[in-house]
C-alpha cells in the first residue's frame, strides 16, 4: 500500500476509514492516523482520532464477543487450533480475569481471538462491556498519541536536518566567498 492511497483515503474517508480499520484490527491504521493528526495536510483533529479509533475498538470487540456468546462454543468445537487457542485465553482468564479484558488488545496475537473466546466464558455483558470500553479508551489514547509523538519527532528530526544542510550550504557559500574573494585580492596584488 503506498503513501499516496493511504493519504487518499485519509483525505477522503478520515475517521470512517479509521472507525473500519480499527473494528476490525487497528495499531497500524491507529498508529498513521496519530501520525497523520499531527500533519496539517490531512486534516485531521487527534481528539477525533482517539474517538474514532475508541469506537471501532469498542464496537469491533462487542461484535466479537456476542458471537462468541451466541456461535463460539460450535465454531471453536470444529478446530483443533481454535480449542487450543480458547484453551489458551480460558488459562489466562481463570488467572488474570479483569486485567486480561483490559489489556488482550495490546497483545499481538489475542487481540481478534480473545473477545469471541471471552464471549464463551460465564461473564456478564455488563461487566464485559465496562471494560471492554476501558481498556478501548486506554488503546485508543496510546496509540494514537503514539502515532502523534512519532509525526512530533519526525518533524523535528527534518526541521534539524533542514537547518543543518541550510547551515551547511549556507558555510559551503561563505567558504566559496572567501576563496573567490581570496583569488581577486591574489590577482589584483599580483597585477601591482
């Protein structure tokens, strides 16, 4: 995917764009869309950034997790690899409970699964869309002002390294000067 399509679609869908992106997966969309906050040239606002992203998160796992309650037990009694990974996330859930829903999006890997095996276990909707919702807010703040940091930096590095080459030429033309003004005076000493 190249620069110019992702800024396309930053320029003409923005926060739908990331509202779908994160829904259905989110740190690398969440992470251009901080960077792109920073830059004027997309237009877009990080406080809607972080509200976008806050709600795809939000919704993407609320999807997954019902169902998970409604499908989960049939889809995941068909897959070997399924029932190891439920295994998985069931072991985790038995010893870390509130902490594993707050925090399964900032794990590579649990991310998509968890909240549809979370979806099987005995909790309640409530409890599982209060900090659902939570740890949403928590990634979605992360992130993008993750995404928002790296685009500070960069412009920081360039505008160094502009200044730089601008102190650097503007050294090179002072330099120049001397020697051309160096070889004149050589010459005109030379001709009395």
């Amino acid at each position: 995917m190249s620069i110019e399509f992702l800024k396309h679609v930053i320029e003409q869908y923005g926060y739908l764009a990331l509202f779908i992106g994160t829904f259905l997966e989110g740190e690398t969309i969440l992470l251009l869309a901080g960077f792109a906050a920073h830059s004027p040239q997309f237009g877009l606002d990080l406080r809607f950034v972080i509200l976008a992203a806050f709600a795809g998160s939000l919704a993407g796992d609320q999807t997954a997790f019902f169902i998970g309650r409604h499908y989960g037990r049939k889809l995941v009694a068909r897959s070997e690899k399924w029932r190891e990974r439920a295994e998985r996330v069931h072991r985790m859930l038995s010893k870390y409970h509130e902490i594993l829903i707050l925090s399964f999006r900032f794990f590579y890997g649990l991310r998509n699964l968890t909240p549809f095996v979370l979806g099987t276990a005995e909790i309640s909707i409530r409890k599982f869309f209060l900090l659902n919702a939570l740890g949403a807010l928590i990634w979605a703040v992360v992130f993008a002002l993750t995404g928002y940091a790296f685009g500070s930096l960069l412009e920081n590095v360039l505008t160094r390294v502009i200044d730089n080459v601008h102190n650097a030429e503007m050294l090179v033309l002072g330099l120049a000067a001397v020697v051309v003004a160096g070889f004149w005076l050589v010459k005109r000493l030379r001709r009395r």
